[in-house]
C-alpha cells in the first residue's frame, strides 16, 4: 500500500486492514514500528487513515448484526493501532423502515459499547451518509459525537455523500448553510473525502467519480473546501481513476486547486 501511495504522491493514505466486504478478518501482521516508520518515510505518508468493513452497521436493530459489527470494528481499531494510523473511518449504518430517532439511539449506544471496549486511542471518525435517514448532514455527526461524549470521535465529510444526500454543492445558498454547520464542527473535522459523484443530486446513490468529471465538478468542491473555516483536516481521494483508484495526475490537479487554502490540508 506504500507503493501505491509514491506512485500517486499521496501524502494520505487510507487503507482497509481486511476485506471490506466480508466479516472474515485477518489483519495483516504489522512491520516492527522503525520499520513501518522507514516505510512511511520512503513513501512520502504523512498520515495513514483506515477505513472500516462496509459489512458493518452502528444502527441496526438486529441483535446479531450489532454484535457482529461491534467485533468487527473493535478488531479494526486493534490492527489501527499497530499501524500507527490517525484513526478509522466508519459508516454510520442504518435501520431498514425505522425512523431516525429509533437508528439514532441504537448508533449512540452501539458506539459508547465499542469505544468503552476499546484500550486504544485511535480516534474513530463518523462518515456521514449518502442514503440513510440520519447522519447525511455535518450536525447530525457533531450531535452524535455531543451525545457520545468520547474525545475518540471525530467527524469525516465525503463530498459525493452530501451531493447524493440532496444537499447540492453547486448552490451558493445551499454551499453557505454546509459551510455554517462544517465551521460550527470545529476541531471534530478529521477528514475530507473529496469525491465527485456519477449520479445527480438527491440520488441517494453511493456512486463516485473521479474530480471534475462528476456532476459536481471540481469548482464547486474546491469552493466548499475554500469557504470552510482554516482547518487542519486530511483529505483523500476515493475515486475510480482508470479503474485502480486515484491517478498521480488526479492528486496532483486536486492538489494544486486546493493549494490556495493554506491551512495545512494534506491530500
């Protein structure tokens, strides 16, 4: 994964410490820390972020799903750790024909039971959602995260999700109200996930697209990005390239346009 990374020039690396889409886990064996530094060093990461199985669902109402993601995730923020990772990406979940309240309660609860399990400072950072009923908007992660009460927590914003969510990127009016509620997110905001989308706003699809060749366009992520208050945030790119993710083209464009911000980004 090192590789990949000096190949794209990426100073962020996100990666999965096992197969997203399966709940067999077997974490790879860690290299000694100097040696995982060394390599760290020779790819040019800054910051190594993992993103949780896409198996797992913090809101369900299925006694045995809740179980299996709450092991599942706790494993994953094991074999974080060992990486020296700056924290683990999770999908909110959901609950099929509940309400929002309902999904709401059970993610609090699900969450508390994970991080009390946990003996690890790896932070864990709420993506928020592209088709649930909650958590598609920044307040819905930051009252999650108030009502969790645990300095792990952060917050992920992915630019696909939002658009996919029906918040369009492209309206100034709608832009100012998401920059309000990012701004009010404060040191929360951990990560950016800078993706363009391949379905139209409202969607409720998950469906990328490589920046600026999306029904986003790069112009108006750069914008949100811009408008948001100086934050330190990482970003990374979850975008198809030719089909092997992210080009160094890619990263280096994206790089360029979001060079006017100053405030520490690394992508």
């Amino acid at each position: 994964m090192f590789v990949r990374a000096r190949e794209v020039a990426a100073s962020v690396l996100q990666c999965f410490v096992g197969s997203p889409r399966t709940w067999r886990f077997e974490p790879p064996t860690p290299p000694g820390p100097e040696e995982l530094a060394a390599m760290r060093r020779a790819s040019g990461v800054e910051a190594l972020v993992v993103h949780a199985s896409y198996l797992i669902n913090l809101a369900t109402s299925d006694d045995a799903l809740r179980r299996r993601s709450e092991a599942l995730l706790g494993a994953t923020l094991e074999a974080a750790s060992a990486l020296g990772a700056a924290g683990v990406v999770v999908h909110v979940g959901a609950q099929r024909g509940a309400d929002p309240t309902s999904a709401r309660v059970a993610l609090v609860a699900t969450i508390r039971r994970v991080l009390a399990r946990s003996h690890v400072a790896v932070p864990l950072i709420l993506e928020n959602s592209a088709s649930a009923l909650f958590g598609q908007r920044p307040r819905d992660l930051g009252a999650i995260v108030d009502e969790v009460r645990d300095e792990r927590l952060g917050v992920c914003i992915d630019t696909q999700h939002l658009f996919a969510a029906g918040i369009d990127l492209r309206d100034d009016r709608a832009r100012t109200e998401l920059v309000r509620e990012i701004d009010e997110l404060g040191p929360l905001l951990a990560l950016w996930h800078v993706n363009d989308s391949a379905s139209p706003c409202g969607s409720r699809r998950d469906h990328h697209a490589n920046v600026g060749h999306g029904e986003i366009g790069q112009a108006a992520i750069v914008a949100l990005m811009s408008e948001v208050g100086r934050t330190e945030a990482d970003a990374v790119l979850e975008v198809p390239g030719d089909g092997g993710g992210p080009r160094l083209d890619y990263v280096l464009a994206l790089r360029a346009a979001l060079g006017s911000l100053g405030d520490g980004t690394r992508l």
